[in-house]
C-alpha cells in the first residue's frame, strides 16, 4: 500500500537480542494509527534468522489492512467534502443565473408595456446569455421578442402598431431610468402696499 512504512527496531538483551517492529503508513492522518503497537522478538540471533519472518508476517498484514482500511474511509471522506463543494458551487451559479435572467426579463416587460420596443430587445439580449443554462428561458425569450418584433411592425404591411418611446435609459438590471423632477413650485408675487394699507400703517 502506497505510504506505508515499517520501523525496525534492534537491541541486545541477556538471552541475546530484542527486536520489535512497528507497522505505519505516513499517508493515514487519523490518530488511531498511533495506537498501533510494534511486534516484539526476543531471541538469539540463530532464533531471529529462523522463525523471524514467520513470526512478524501475519501481525505486518492484518496492521496493513487496518492502516488501509483507514486511508479508504479517509478518501472517501475527502472525495465526498469536494463533490458537496462541487454541488453547492453548481447551486450557487444556478441561483445567480435565474435571477440574472428574471431581472433582464423583468426590464423587458417593463420596457414593452411603456412602448420603448427597441430597449426591450436590448434587454432581452442580456436575457438570453442564459438560455443555455436556465430551464425554458430561451421559450420566454422568443415569446416575448417575437412580441416585440410585432409591435415594431416587423413582418406586417402596416408598420409599427404605436411608436417606439425608447430612450435608453432603463436596459440594465438595477439601474431603472431616473423619475423626471417635479416642477418647481411657482411662487406667488408679493401684494404690493395699497394705498389703503399706507393710510393704516400711519
């Protein structure tokens, strides 16, 4: 298994030597790989040439597959936190696009009710960025555009049905067309002194 490590571990001891060996893998992060403890042989060096392989082999593999067992719940748990990022990100852009999309459908009504043709078009024009990614916008963009069209005279023997009132000034989301300023308050002339009033003042 990719990452794993075996430290050996050799001492001497009355009967001859100690040897303990200790399983690992510097790939795993869950701290229960610290709980491992290392195999100990104690033996003369005749025994450890014998019988050590047989002896550590076994404990070596069932260790390995526990440290592997870890590092797959571990990757499971990573593949499964970058696929919910992945998830919500996708979410978050399809939010932001519906409602990129509404605001530009909802000036290009607002432009068609108010006669200003030409600006509803500009307006659907940034509507249908989204076609590709909002869920039967590019149906309510013709819808509409062919109503326009209409109302332009566009394929009709008569010509525009009203005039186009377009100016400009409302064909992007958030920046409506500024409310013209009330008139200014015409203020009344001051009553000049009659000679009536001179004659009270004395």
């Amino acid at each position: 298994m990719d990452g794993s490590t075996l430290a050996i571990t050799v001492a001497k001891s009355e009967n001859g030597m100690v040897v303990s060996v200790l399983p690992g893998n510097n790939l795993v992060k869950d701290a229960a790989k610290n709980k491992l403890v290392p195999i100990c042989l104690n033996g003369t060096a005749e025994e450890m040439d014998e019988g050590f392989l047989d002896a550590v082999l076994q404990p070596i593999a069932k260790a390995n597959g526990l440290l592997s067992n870890i590092k797959a719940f571990e990757d499971a748990q990573e593949a499964a936190k970058a696929a919910s990022e992945m998830e919500k990100k996708a979410k978050d852009e399809q939010k932001k696009a519906i409602e990129e999309f509404n605001s530009w459908m909802t000036l290009a009504e607002q432009n068609f009710k108010e006669d200003k043709y030409k600006d509803a078009l500009t307006c659907l024009d940034g509507a249908h960025k989204y076609a590709t990614t909002v869920a039967g916008s590019a149906v309510k963009v013709d819808t509409l555009r062919k109503k326009v069209k209409e109302a332009l005279g566009e394929g009709t023997m008569f010509g525009a049905a009203s005039e186009d009132k377009s100016d400009g000034k409302n064909v992007k989301p958030g920046k409506a067309a500024a409310k013209p300023a009330a008139p200014a308050k015409k203020e009344e002339p001051e009553e000049e002194p009659t000679e009536e009033n001179e004659n009270e003042e004395e």
